[in-house]
C-alpha cells in the first residue's frame, strides 16, 4: 500500500530528522522495530494557526458570533439549537469556537469558548516508539482529507478555502424502544473532519445532542502502521496470508481540550471532584471537592470519580459533567510520559498552552504537558479549561488487513441542570399509590401468613409502607407484603400507610387471630370433657337410641 | 454503496395457529440447514432475518422473557460471500442490580420486579418487526459510521440493525437493544429511563431536584444509586458448541526496556471470576477449537469474539454479594443458570446465584458462557425530574479472525 501525496511541498529537514529518529530506534531495538512506517509527506512548518478563542467578549445571549468563521448552527425538533463557529488549523484541524446551547424555550447559554482534540499518541507495544499525531503531523492542512459524497451521506459537506473539509450530518433519536413514559431519545447533530496520517485515516467527531449533552469521539480507520519481521514477537500479530510480518499491537491515546464559558461570565465556573466512597456498611455518601488551584487529575474507579464544572458554586448550578466511562483500557508510562498517569487536568486558559504533549514544537514560549500546565495556579475567577483522555489498545486481528476496520471510542460530557424545568408541578400528574388489603382480616395462631402485597401504584414509584402493631409473628417483608406465623390470639389493630414520596394512603386493618381450636380442630384434651356433659344433659344417650 | 440494511420480515414465524405450525415444522424438518429459511426457533422465539446490501446479514430467533426480557437465540452471521455462519447460542440479561447509595445493599431488578413484559413499548419512526398483546420488537436499520476508508479512495460505510424492546421495571423504563452491524459486531445495550423511585431526607445520600416539586414531596432528595447491568453471553462460533476456548490477554509493561508491552495469553480452564485490568489492557477473547488454526500461540486464527472491556470503568462493591466485584465471569452452560441472584425463584433445580454457578467445573469440552457487567451512576440533576434523562450502556462482541482478511476491502480498493 503506498501513500499517495497529497501536498507538493516536501520538507527535506523534517524528512532527515524522521529517517535519523528511526535509524537511533533501530539501533536501539534491532530485533523489534524493522519498521514499515511511511512518512507522511509535510507541509512546510508554519506558525501555529491562530487560535479562535474570543474569551469572554461576546455577549452570551447572541449564540455564536463568527467574523469571518464559518457558522454551523442546528435547531433541533425540541426547539433546541447549538450553534458554534467552524475553523481548521494545520496541527488540531477542527476547531470549534464560541458554542452556545439554546435548551428549548430559553436563552443561548454559552457553553465553550474553544473544543479541539490537543493530542493523539500511537504507542506500540514493541519499544518506547510514540508518535504524537497532532504535534509530530497534524491532523490539518495536507494532512486533511478532501470529503466525498459517500463520507456524508444525507448530510452537508462544508467547505473551508474551497475544500469540503467537514461533514455535518442530523442523526435522527437512537430509535431505541421507550416506553410511553421514557424520556425520548436524543436527536443530535454530528460534525468531523476526516485526517490521513500515515496509515491511519481518523475521523474526529463532535456530536451534539437536542438535551444539551456533547459526545466527542475518534474513530480509525485505514491500515495498521507498523509491524516487524520478528514473527515470534510478543508485541504483535502475524496475520493471514502474510507469514513474515507481524503487525504490532498498539495504544491510541486521545487528549481534548475543553475550554468551557459556561454563561454570562467566562471566569466564574468553578470545578469539583465528585466522589463517592464505599462506607463500612455498604452505603456510599458522596463527598464534592471544589478544586481550586490548578489539577491534575486520576480516575478513581473504586470511588465512582467523575469531574463537574458548574457555571458558578451556586447549588443546583447549571454545569457539566465528564464521567470517565471509557477506562476500560488506561495508557501509563510513568517515567517516559509522566502525564499519562492523569486522565483530567484543570487548568486557566492560556493560548500558547495548546498540546497535550510536545507543546513547546509550536510554543516554545510556554510549557511542554499539560501536565506542567497545571502547577497549582489560583482558579479563583480564571476562565477553566478541562482537558480529558481516553485510550484504547489494539490488538490486530485478520479483519484489520490490508484495510483495517474502523475502531472508535468516545465519551460523553453530559449537562447537569441545563434543561428549562417545567413551570407547573409536576407532582400533580402523580398517580397516589392504593392499599389493596382488606381492612378486616383473619389469621390462626401457627399457621402461615404470606400476602405478597398490600398495596399498588400505578406509576410503578418505589414504595414506602410501614405498619404500626402487626400481629405478633408477623413482618413486612421488603417487596412489600406481609408474613409470618401467627403467635398469639386476640384482636389486633394496624395502622397501614404507604406512600410514594409525593401522596401517601393510609388504611387501618382489624386483625383477627383466633386459636388453632376455634378453627374447627378439636384438641385431644377437650373431647372426654365434651363428651360427658353431652352425656349427663341426656343427648348423647337420645342418639345413641336412635 | 450499502447506506441502510434492507429490512426483511419474518412475521410468518410469529403466532401461527396449530395446524400451519406443524406444517410448518414438517417443512423446517425436512429442509437441510442452511440459510435461515431453515432457522429453526423454539415456540417461544421469533425467526428473524437481517439482509444487508453488500450480502451479509444476520438470522436468529427473539423472544422477550417474562424476567429477563428481550433475548436473542440461534444467531447466524453471514459473511458478504454468503456463507453463514453460527456465532451466539443465547445473549440476554443476566441481572439488573440496583444499588441506592442510602442503602447497605442492592436488590435485583429482573427477579425482584420482574415482569420485563409490563408495560406498552413505543416504536417511534422504527419498524415493527412483531406484535402481539405483549410484546413488540423494534427494528431500526442504522448507519454505524464507517467501516473502512482509506485516503481518498472509496469509503465503505457499515449498516447495522438495532433490536430493541422496552418495559417497565420498577419505576424505571428499561431498553434492551441488540445492535448488529454488518461487519459480525453485536452491541448489546441498555437504556434507562423513567422515573426516580426512591428519595431520602439525608442529603448526603440525594440530591435536590425537585425544584416547585420539593413542598409537595415527603422526601425532598431524590435517591442516587449504582446500577450494575450484567449480560449473559453464550458465543458458541460454529455449529459444535463444546469446542469453544475462553482466553485471557494482558499486555504488561516491561519497566525495565522502553515501556515495552509484553503480550500474555492464558486459557481458562476451569469456571472463574475475573476483573477489568485498565493499565494491562485486560481483555477475553472466545474462539472457537475446530475452525481456528490447530497451532498455538498469539500468531494462530483464532475464529471467535473479542470481549473487551472498555465500557466496564466503574468497580462496584456489594457487603452482601461477594461476586458482583468481578466483571466477568465464566460458566459451563447450563440451561437453569440464568439469573445472577434469585435464580431459585425460576429455575427451581439449579443454584440461586452465579457464584454457585461457578463451582470448579472444567471448561474443557464443554460450552462456555460468559457473564460481563457494566457498571453504571444514577446521579440526578433538575433534568431527571419528572423524567431520568435516558441513561445508556453498551458493549461490543468484535469478531475475530472470521474471515482471512477484510471481507469488505473489495468494495473499496481499486
Ligand atoms: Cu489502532
């Protein structure tokens, strides 16, 4: 398979540093690293593309506003929209500016100042080989492939200097099975770009959802990039058809960079640590840490970590929150790549802080990880930018030759308090639950009780039932019914509530208990006595004529 | 270009009345095993039939179990060149576990609400495939993004059809889905929605978002809660279900030479209990004996399925149920082990829970199924209230090794 090129320009000094960088790997690694990589041809370097950050300066009720940037705006059928404005650079290609959420029947929210991808590492198994896509390549410039109309089928292609560069394609909800209670589903709007970069083919994707939500996401596809000759290797695969290489396994790990705005003033949100620790006994309280310097941060799967930045520290603030729910893979090379110990960072914003990693190539004025741009720096009223990773191994399979299929990973930014709640109450369209037990019953000491329920609610909400003075012997049980054996007679009264949280019914039940020998049974020591008074009145002898 | 599967129904199978049913037995009987026109479903499944553009597709049977709900049997995958192929004996819900965070334990959705089969699922803008008083099956043709692309050449695009059904379960709405795409991939999936059904006065334990709502509830907090989804998974690949070999990969780092990660593989012989390892890339594969390669080592086909576990992040623990720890659990099939707790409580003759399922049986020669969990937080802000906003989780089964090499690439290279 050969790279087709795609940009005249050749850069013979970069060229020279890669064939060398690769001749010091195979020095070091002989056995392992006999490389088929293909050097991306490359653009002549150039400064960083401006950035398209504008602060806080547009005023937040106006959705985005985009000079000489492209628009892209979506109203969805819940009167939703996102709005947002469009740009590639070389290096991140995609980058989104000044992105409003309007949630249905209210006013644009600002959401984020900037969204991009701000690194993608390939890390192969077979040595200390990583390559750091966005900052080595790019996912721009030449490195952007030209769409086609198969790339977005019923969608827009958007062109950017006459190129069509990005796709945007209206995904109608999941159409998932609901019930007629269900919250629909969410429609939402899919924006990406697609990158060649050696062998891979990424598609880098922003979807926007009609609740609010934003899922970014990554796929791969075109071929595997690498194998070695050594097919006894650990660190790879040999697979059908061709018996001398191994393609070697490999980790993609991704960096955004989300700068968030959320509302009227860019630099009051303010950001927390949600934990929620595993008590003795087997509760969990949840414990919300404001953070407010600078922070990098850890997944805690124990701890069910998740991060939260809320426009301001009010309660019940509008936010958003980053669950880690993709960590079933996690990259970490503590001593070669320090911040990859970190899966979130916090830090204020600044321009020249733009790459994940090798940041100082196109910065050299500013630090070189995120992981040095969070050095505890005050949060107090800075504008936040949150930084996330995901990874992902691959482990080459048959399927992924000569075209290799597409592998994909996302995660979801989810709105927290974001949606208008409805003006009216909504506890009036509550159904109250009903006592279904009958306010007179009858028991017999020693034999079992089993009522499975006592009560029903038609909107199927979690009850809550107590009962004052059960008969002895007799319990609630947790699924709501009564049992139990009977110790004792006599009459008994419970007062029986049951309440849905909302609307409560209360049903005062005359219990009956009678004896084993009032049901009919005759106990050994009462017939001889029964006997001889029917005896002595004379009945017994009457029947005993006849 | 394959933009959306071409939907066939198989409404034929649903209810047939007794007479045309035992013709129609006669005519599966006599008819010899291939294709799914001789897809034979047992009376309580529904044939169904999925044909993609680019000829591959999928056949099976569906049912929706009164306690585990929506359930898929017999699943054929058929390669674009037509040759089908058997790929899952059962997938379906193994157990729900509700874990409320105010709570010193979690009760099991499935066996302690039951009845998957409540409620009226609503099928908006999909097809419905099968209908009776009961149940519905929707089935909606999707485009999974694509496939394969490379540089400016051809794009090929995958297809893919969800199976999904809804019911009540407790307060909550819950969707199962079945997502099957036309490279062999399942994604089987969950939705939740619905109501909050639980609130507590400690605010610790809840959060407030009744907002107007909040003077009209006795317990101002709505409850927040751990939910564990757990899949029953029996791959059996090919048509000998005995055959199947379960394997573990790790890919540990090598700290002394340049982060170097050595690839492990271990079969597992006997019923076990596993856990997610994130920074060794912990992952299963299931292959299957007879039509893998007879060789050994990590260079051999090996035709099966790729369980990985990238959506399992969150570790839930449980006092009460030592198991529920792990993420993936092996069993030797058995038809009365079903559900992960109160499994007594339907199949009276077998053990109550899956770790009395897991009792040293060897898995050599005999069909494995695998039990995997994805831990999910009910967390809820102002917008869970009237209604949870839908909370989702998913699972691929990647196929592996199928074929020699990409079935699809002739679509798009030159
Ligand atoms: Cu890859």
């Amino acid at each position: 398979m050969s790279c087709t090129p795609t940009q005249t320009g050749i850069n013979l000094t970069r060229l020279f540093a890669f064939v060398l960088w690769f001749s010091v790997l195979g020095a070091i690694q002989p056995a392992a690293a006999q490389s088929n990589v293909q050097i991306p041809e490359q653009a002549p370097e150039q400064a960083p593309a401006p950035l398209n950050d504008l602060g806080s300066q547009v005023p937040a009720d106006s959705g985005a506003e985009c000079g000489a940037l492209k628009t892209v705006t979506q109203e969805f059928d819940n009167g939703a929209r996102w709005s947002m404005c469009l740009d590639s650079n070389e290096r991140e290609n995609i980058v989104l500016s000044n992105v409003f959420y309007t949630p249905p029947d209210a006013q644009p929210l600002r959401v984020f100042g900037s969204l991009r991808l701000s690194q993608l590492h390939v890390v192969y198994d077979d040595s200390n080989v990583t390559f750091h896509d966005v900052t080595q390549f790019g996912l721009g410039g030449a490195f952007r492939v030209t769409l086609n109309e198969d790339d977005c089928p019923g969608g827009t292609l958007l062109n950017l200097n006459g190129e069509a560069a990005a796709c945007t394609l209206l995904n109608k909800a999941a159409n998932t099975a609901v019930t007629t209670q269900s919250a629909p589903g969410a429609d939402s709007l899919s924006l990406f770009s697609i990158s060649q970069v050696g062998s891979y083919a990424y598609t880098v994707r922003w979807q926007f959802y009609d609740n609010g939500a934003l899922e970014p996401s990554i796929s791969a596809a075109g071929a595997l990039q690498r194998n070695t000759t050594d097919t006894r290797s650990l660190f790879g695969r040999v697979l059908e058809g061709v018996t001398d290489k191994s393609w070697l396994s490999h980790t993609h790990n991704y960096y955004w960079r989300l700068d968030f705005d959320l509302g009227d003033s860019g630099t009051d949100d303010a950001v927390y640590r949600i934990d929620w620790p595993l008590q003795p006994d087997g509760t969990r309280i949840k414990t919300r840490t404001r953070l407010t310097t600078e922070t990098s941060d850890a997944v805690q799967p124990d701890e069910f970590r998740a991060w939260d930045i809320m426009d301001t520290d009010a309660p019940n603030s509008i936010g958003y929150r980053i669950e880690p729910l993709h960590y079933g893979h996690r990259l970490v090379q503590a001593d070669k790549a320090p911040y990859t110990e970190f899966d979130f960072f916090v830090t204020t914003h600044n321009d020249c802080e733009r790459f994940a990693s090798q940041n100082t190539r196109f910065n050299p004025e500013c630090d070189d990880s995120v992981l040095d741009y969070a050095n505890g720096e005050s949060l107090d009223n800075a504008d936040l930018v949150a930084w996330h990773r995901i990874s992902f191994h691959h482990l080459p399979r048959n399927e992924d030759r000569e075209l290799m299929h597409s592998h994909h990973d996302s995660f979801l930014i989810q709105p927290r308090n974001i949606l208008p709640v409805s003006g009216a109450s909504a506890a009036p369209n509550n159904l109250a639950p009903v006592i279904t037990l009958n306010h007179h019953q009858s028991a017999t000491v020693g034999t079992a009780v089993n009522i499975t329920s006592v009560a029903q609610d038609a909107d199927q909400d979690t009850l809550t039932i107590t009962a004052d003075s059960l008969p002895d012997g007799l319990t609630l049980t947790e699924r709501g019914g009564i049992t139990g054996t009977p110790t004792g007679t006599g009459q008994f009264t419970t007062v029986l509530t049951v309440s849905d949280n909302f609307a409560t019914d209360e049903l005062t039940i005359e219990w009956r208990v009678i004896g084993a020998s009032q049901s009919g049974v005759i106990p050994p020591l009462t017939l001889p006595f029964l006997l001889l008074m029917l005896w002595r009145r004379g009945r017994l002898r009457v029947r005993h004529a006849n | 270009m394959a933009m959306h599967a071409n939907v066939r129904d198989s409404s034929h199978m649903t209810r047939p009345t007794f007479i045309p049913w035992l013709v129609l037995l006669t005519f599966v009987w006599l008819t010899p095993p291939v294709g799914a026109q001789s897809l034979r479903c047992d009376q309580a499944s529904t044939a169904f039939e999925i044909a993609f553009d680019s000829g591959a597709g999928w056949q099976g049977c569906w049912r929706v179990d009164p306690i585990g709900g929506l359930t898929l049997s017999s699943v054929h995958y058929q390669t674009p060149d037509g040759n089908s192929r058997h790929a899952l004996a059962e997938l379906g819900l193994g157990g729900v576990l509700l874990h409320y965070d105010k709570n010193d334990s979690s009760q099991e959705l499935l066996t302690q609400r039951g009845a998957m089969i409540t409620g009226q699922p609503v099928c908006a803008g999909t097809t419905v495939a099968s209908s009776d008083s009961l149940t519905t099956l929707c089935r909606t043709p999707f485009d999974a993004g694509h496939l394969l692309r490379y540089q400016n050449r051809q794009v090929k695009r995958q297809a893919g059809v969800r199976l999904s059904h809804a019911a009540k379960l407790g307060s909550f709405d819950w969707s199962v889905s079945y997502e099957l795409l036309e490279d062999g991939t399942v994604r089987p999936g969950s939705t939740l929605s619905g109501r909050l059904g639980q609130f507590t006065d400690n605010p610790q334990h809840g959060n407030d978002i009744l907002g107007a709502d909040a003077a009209d509830a006795i317990k101002p907090f709505a409850a927040t809660a751990t939910v564990v989804t757990n899949w029953r998974v029996d791959v059996s690949i090919g048509e000998t279900f005995d055959n199947d070999i379960v394997e573990q990969f790790d890919f540990t780092s090598d700290n002394t030479s340049f982060d170097r990660r050595l690839m492990s593989q271990q079969t597992l012989n006997v019923e076990t209990l596993r856990r997610t390892d994130p920074e060794r890339f912990r992952k299963w594969r299931v292959y299957d004996a007879e039509l893998s390669a007879s060789t050994d080592g990590i260079n051999a086909t090996r035709v099966g399925y790729l369980l990985d576990p990238q959506p399992q992040s969150y570790r839930y623990r449980s006092n009460t149920i030592n198991f529920a720890q792990f993420d993936l659990m092996v069993t030797v099939n058995n038809a009365c082990e079903r559900f992960i707790l109160n499994n007594r409580s339907v199949y009276p003759d077998c053990a109550d829970a899956l770790d009395r399922f897991i009792n040293g049986q060897l898995l050599a020669d005999e069909d494995p199924v695998l039990w995997f969990s994805i831990t999910r937080r009910i967390d809820p802000t102002l917008n869970d209230w009237p209604t949870l906003q839908p909370r989702k989780s998913q699972f691929s089964l990647i196929p592996f090794d199928w074929s020699q090499n990409s079935p699809f690439e002739q679509a798009v290279l030159p």
